[in-house]
C-alpha cells in the first residue's frame, strides 16, 4: 500500500451549491407541478374545480401546497442570492453598485406593489363559496 493521501472528502461549503441548486430544482419543479395541476387538472369556479380530488386533496389544499413550496422556492433563492454576492458584485455589476440597486431594488417594488395591492369583495359571479350559502335569492321568494 502506498503512503500517498487521499484527497480529503469535500466540505459541506464546497458542496452547499450543488445541493442548493439540487432543491432548487426540485422544490422548483413541485411549485411548476402543482400550478399546471390546479391551472388545467383542477380548474377554479366554472371550469370545474369544484369536488375533483387528486391523490385525496382537494383543489384548496392543493393550493395551501403550492403556496408552502413558493416560500421554501423563496427562501432558497435568497440563500443561492447570499452565496453568490461576490458574482453579482464583480461580474454582473462589474463592480458598480447601481445595477445592483436598480435590480434588487426594482424587484423588491415590484414584489410590494402587488403584496401591497387594495383587495376588494366582488359579487355576482354565480353565488360560488360561503359568502353565498344559505341566501334566498329574488327567485325563491316568488
């Protein structure tokens, strides 16, 4: 047997990026998943995703599953952010920092425009959900 070292298994840094593009991709692919299963399997009002079930969940807990893998999608994209300043810094920006601000800071606006967005009660799309239960309407009180 030879003296020669083996060379020393990789660190969890040197690993860190390929395992966080790993779940990007997964975490990515359930998000795309599980928005083309509730866009054209399991439709909203009309076109009929009132009662289909997939793998026993309704239409709503799908949805509650999309929205949980969009924050995880999220909070991984921040951290692959996080781990690769330095590339935004010299490379993207080349070493200005306007395009960085210009960027994160257009994406952060944009994000808070529309978390930030005025919601309202519509009415008169077919009496669908809770608000519309149990409520006599002109024709049943002739």
């Amino acid at each position: 047997m030879s003296d020669a070292k083996r060379p020393a298994p990789p660190s969890l840094r040197s690993r860190m990026p390929r395992l966080l593009n790993g779940l990007l991709w997964v975490v990515f692919c359930a998000m795309a998943g599980t928005g083309l299963l509730l866009a054209f399997r399991m439709p909203p009002g009309s076109k009929g995703g009132q009662g289909l079930a997939a793998w026993g969940m309704s239409r709503h807990e799908w949805g509650d599953i999309h929205t949980w893998l969009s924050y995880g999608f999220l909070a991984l994209i921040l951290i692959h952010l996080a781990l690769h300043w330095r590339w935004f810094w010299q490379v993207a920006a080349r070493k200005k920092s306007w395009p960085l601000i210009l960027g994160f800071g257009g994406g952060l606006v944009l994000m808070a425009v529309l978390v930030l967005q005025p919601v309202e009660k519509r009415g008169g799309h077919g009496g669908h959900g809770a608000e519309h239960a149990g409520k006599a309407g002109p024709a049943d009180h002739e």
